[in-house]
C-alpha cells in the first residue's frame, strides 16, 4: 500500500515551483531589458551615422556655393567628396579582402592592414 504525500512535502514542491516560476519571470525580463538596451544603442547609432551624413553633406554644399566659377565647380571635386569616396572605396575594399581571406581561411596581417589604411595615389587633375 502507498502512503500518500505528506502536506509539508507537497507545500515544498509548490514553493519550489513557485520558486522557479519567480526565477525564470526575473531571467526572462534581464533579457528583455538587455534586448531593449542592445536595440536603443543600435538606433542611437544608426541617428549618429545619419547626422554625420548630413553634417558631411552641409559642408558639400557650403563648399559648392562659394564663389568658384560654375564650370570649374562642376567639374571638381571638393575635399569634402573626396574623403567620401575614399571612405566608401576603403569600405569596399575591406568587404573584399575580409570575403578573399575568410575564403582561404587566412587571417590579416598588421602591416597589410597599415598599408591598406594609408592614403590613395592621387590622380592628375587636368586643365579646363
């Protein structure tokens, strides 16, 4: 014959229960507000890159309208499209030594990476 289980044993069980239940809610609201964290800093970033553009692009425009000539305006670039191209050519080339290296399996060396970083050949400007 089976004795059945004392109160106090099944009160126990409950408070574990009961425990775990409290444990898990607390484990479950940590990650939701880490998640929440990890979101609003991915936000604030993406508003920083979004003003650096902007900021990069008044000064295209403050550049564009100073008193140049039309023509020679048009046909030049600024400082300001410079370090913009430059920034997106650096950004590809990266893509494309980070997609040749993972495919050899290979790791970047620091003095190719300094010598990547450095500034590009200029090109000759021609006169107009």
């Amino acid at each position: 014959m089976r004795s059945k289980p004392s109160s106090r044993s099944m009160l126990s069980k409950k408070r574990r229960r009961k425990d775990e239940e409290v444990e898990l809610m607390q484990k479950l609201r940590q990650q939701t507000e880490e998640e929440n964290a990890r979101e609003k800093a991915k936000q604030e970033e993406k508003r920083r890159a979004r003003q650096a553009n902007a900021g990069e692009l008044l000064e295209q425009i403050r550049q564009r309208s100073q008193n140049t000539p039309y023509r020679q305006a048009r046909d030049q670039m600024n400082e300001v499209e410079r370090r913009m191209n430059r920034a997106k050519l650096e950004r590809v080339l990266e893509e494309k030594d980070a997609k040749r290296l993972s495919a050899r399996g290979g790791a970047k060396s620091p003095a190719k990476s300094a010598n990547m970083s450095g500034s590009l050949p200029r090109q000759p400007q021609t006169a107009r």
